[in-house]
C-alpha cells in the first residue's frame, strides 16, 4: 500500500497537539501554534506538526528584510510515532507545507545538541542557511525545559534571577511558500548564503511514549 493510500493529513486544533508536544517531543513544552496538523492512519492520530510566528522579531526581520517580517513563520515542532512507513516523514511535511496559507516563508531548525541534521528537510528541499549565532540564554533551573519568556512573571522571578547557559547551535532551514513570481522574490530577498546540506549520523530520543490516537470527530 502506498503512502499516499495509508495515511491523511489534515488540520487540527492547537490543543489536539499539547499532549504529544509535551511528553513526545524531545522538548517538552508548548511552541506559539498558529497552525496545527495531524497525521492519520485510518482513525488513528500518529504525528503531529505545528507552526507558529518565531519568538524572535530579529529573525522575523532578518531572513528576507522588514518587508516581508510578516510572512515569517516557523516549523516548531514535528513529532511522529516509530515504525511508520518509510519516508512517510516526509510526505508529513510536504502536505503540512501545501495546506498552509501562501505565500509563506517557513524556517525551521535542527538541534545539534540532540545530533540533528535536518535530514528531513533536505528531503523536502528546503534551502540550508547555516548555524545560528552562538549565544548564551537563561534559563529557570527547577524549570529547564521551559523559555525564559514563559517562566518570568509567573513565579516571581526576575530576569536577572535566571541561571545562564550556553544555547545549543541549530542548523537553520528555509523554505518558500508562493507562485513562481514570490518565490523567486523571496529568494532574491534572502539574507543568508544558500549552504550544502550538512551530513553526519543522527541521534535518537526517546519517543517511545504513546499519546491517545484517536482522531477527533467533532473538531
């Protein structure tokens, strides 16, 4: 049976993607969601992949200049159940990109720190863009999974009470949303040098948790 026969895509509510994201994905915690979707084999929810505007404005700004900032958004979290079919992966990502609103400009990342590469978007031809900058972030320590962002305020700590630590490079990834024309427009616009893909083997996580996979009729 082919892929395309075996599995759906389709959009779901932000909340139907909170439990994976929080004890799925390697992460554990709750990106912006502007956009939602699932993978489904028959009934069964076996992925989820979401998209939201980027917590940094400078990105927004930087990828292809303050005129377009608002057509920035992020692939945050991607996240499946093991043993699926081979390159089903990205077939995921292929559809999720289709079904969303255009034009778009779509970065994502690649955690180093857990031996990422990005395959999966070499797969789907993003363009490669490099590193991000090498730059310390605080963090709380009875919280380290959580952004500085979303801890301040909520527990009476202050910025400056944050411990600090180097935050891991990631490989950065680009894709354009659009017609021939925004997209050569887009390209034009870019900010950073089309790199090779970067290669190497990939480490795993434990993903072996295994959310509730039943597709919401009602949503």
């Amino acid at each position: 049976m082919s892929i395309t026969n075996k599995y759906q895509v389709q959009s779901i509510k932000a909340h139907e993607s909170y439990e994976w994201l929080l004890h799925k994905h390697y992460l554990k915690r709750i990106p912006p969601i502007s956009y939602a979707f699932g993978l489904y084999e028959e009934h069964d929810l076996i992925g989820v992949c979401t998209f939201g505007v980027p917590a940094s404005f400078s990105l927004c700004m930087g990828i292809c200049g303050l005129e377009y900032k608002d057509m920035v958004f992020e692939l945050n979290r991607l996240c499946v159940n093991d043993n699926i079919y081979k390159n089903s992966l990205s077939f995921f990502v292929s559809q999720c990109l289709k079904q969303l609103p255009k034009p778009r400009i779509i970065v994502s990342y690649a955690d180093t720190s857990v031996g990422h590469n990005g395959y999966i978007y070499q797969a789907t031809n993003w363009f490669y863009t490099g590193l991000s900058a090498k730059r310390t972030e605080r963090y709380d320590p009875e919280n380290p999974n959580k952004h500085s962002k979303t801890v301040i305020g909520k527990k009476n700590i202050k910025y400056t009470d944050l411990a600090v630590r180097q935050r891991p490079q990631k490989h950065r990834y680009i894709y354009f949303l659009g017609d021939k024309k925004e997209k050569k427009i887009f390209k034009q616009a870019l900010n950073y040098e089309i790199l090779p893909y970067p290669k190497g083997d990939n480490d795993r996580y434990d993903s072996s948790y295994e959310p509730s996979t039943q597709r919401n009729l009602f949503s």
